[in-house]
C-alpha cells in the first residue's frame, strides 16, 4: 500500500477566511485573494505569525470542503499519514490534534505526524500547498491551489483545485 | 552527515522518579526498580496513561543525566532530530515542546518530530528505550537501559544505560 503525505493547513483546513477575517478586525483593511495572490501567508497577513502561535487559534477553523470524505475514501487505497510542519509554535500541536481527533476521527494517532522537516518522512505521494515541502520530495506531488502559490504556473508538480481532483488523481 | 532518531521519554526525559513518586502519592505504595523490572510503563503503573494526558505533566519532568551536554556535541556530527511516540495524548505535544525548547535550546523546531509512528522517517542511527520502535528500524540501533527491558539480555541492538557510553560510541 503506497503512503501518502498530506498537509493539513491550506489542504484539510480551510484557513484562509479566517486570515481575511482577523485581518480586517485589526487593521478595517477588507482583503480579497487578489489583492494577496502570490504572496506568503505571513506576507499577505502581518500579523500571521501572532495568530498561528495563539492558543486556541487552531481548534476552530474550518474543514476543507470534501476533504473529510475524500480522505476517508483514500484511507481505503493508501497508508495515509496527516503531516504538518508545527514544531515551530508550541500552542498549535495541542489544537492541531484536537482538531483532527473532532473532525477526522477515522484518522489514528499512528497516522499523524508533526514534524520540523516533511522530507525526512517516507512516503510515495505528497499533497501539499507549499513548495518548500513539494519541492524536494522524491515521490509524486501534488499541488493544492492557495492564493499563495496561484501566480506560479509552471512547476513540475499537478496541481488541483480541489478534493474531487484528488479523488480523480488518485482512486481507481 | 548520518542522521540520528534520539527518543524522549526514558532517553532524554528521565521520567521513571515521577511515575514512582505519583504511584507513592496515590496509592501509599513504594516501588522500586527491581519491582517493576520487565514490565511496560502502564503494566507497572497503573495510572500512567492518566498521568501522561494531564496537561502539564511533561512540563516538570528532569533532564536525563548528561544528556544535554551530549546531545550538544552530537550536534555537531550528525543532524540530529528529537522524536517522540506523541501524538496519542493531545496535550502532552504542547507541553514536551515547550519541554525540549527550555531544557534543549540548541535543538531547533526543524529538529523536532511528534510521530504517531517512528519507522516513517528516514534516519541512521536510532537511540530509543522501547524494542517497538527499535526492532523495525532498519539503521544502527542503541537500546537505552531502562526497568522495562532491563530483563531481556539477548537483543540485537546495542545497550548502553548512560548518555557516556552513546558518546564513546558515536563520537570520534
């Protein structure tokens, strides 16, 4: 059974409304994508860093949508592994986990990861917003749109829009 | 440059004074090494899953003797990262994090993983208490000496019971 990596922030959890929402609480500035396409996260939001490093902030964000039942479809085909690069802000791992344990429980403790580097992980397939992590993995990777990577059309990675693109890409 | 797993609890963490004094307190009891010598953690204590899910729990644990000195000069010959079996108990994740940034500020988050498996990160040198995590690990494997395997003689990892004896093995 092939592994497969996926990213939780941008991939299993909606994050960005709620990005635009803080954002325009502390600064009455009313963003859209547009005015944030290919920017960083912690470009586009100044004060980024200091929300994902407050506790609490995780445990209340949205589900991608269609990602919980793709994932449980995929759970079927694939050795999942839930993987996300959270070593770096000590509040977000606790609500990281409640938040998949409330909103993935087919997803066990054994197939959750939280790591400082993706790229010491084996796997075969990595689903993923970032190409820091795509980038050097060695397997197959795939590409999921955020306003951050939007601008970038040419990369060696498939990209997709949304979870019914990744069933397509990866079910029989 | 090799790559090492270095476990937490039981390598880093010297954890078994608190299980004893917490077993003490809460059930008039006074063990020893030899009593519990052999037994799993929740077999010789049977509050230990209790005690491991409190928030806060991992935060007061002592340092391993000489393990942060060690660790500080394997540093500089192998790109070490701090694994640890964490991701069944919520809210020990906060607290082991904050846990290693206090007593281990030279490891950086890059260096830190919270696998709910071990044998997916790529890696050459493993240091770890427990055989599940040993025995299927492909690489150089040392057992730290700990009472719950101190009674199996035959094993084909190497056994040290101090960081003293890890440094004469993989220092130059």
């Amino acid at each position: 059974m092939k592994r497969i990596l996926v990213d939780m922030d941008g991939v299993l959890v909606d994050i960005y409304p709620m990005f635009f929402k803080l954002h325009e609480q502390e600064t009455g500035q009313r963003l859209n994508i547009k005015d944030i396409a290919g920017q960083l996260e912690e470009e586009a939001f100044p004060n980024q860093r200091k929300w994902v490093s407050t506790p609490g902030f995780f445990q209340s964000l949205p589900v991608m949508q269609d990602s919980r039942e793709s994932l449980m479809r995929l759970n079927n085909f694939y050795k999942v592994i839930v993987v996300s690069l959270a070593t770096e802000f000590p509040y977000c791992l606790t609500d990281k986990l409640l938040w998949l344990n409330d909103n993935f429980p087919f997803i066990s403790w054994q197939q959750i990861v939280f790591s400082g580097d993706k790229n010491i992980i084996k796997a075969d397939i990595m689903i993923d917003d970032h190409f820091k992590n795509l980038d050097h993995f060695k397997g197959r990777t795939i590409l999921f749109t955020q306003p951050h990577n939007i601008l970038i059309r040419n990369s060696s990675h498939t990209r997709v829009s949304s979870w019914a693109e990744i069933e397509k890409l990866l079910l029989p």
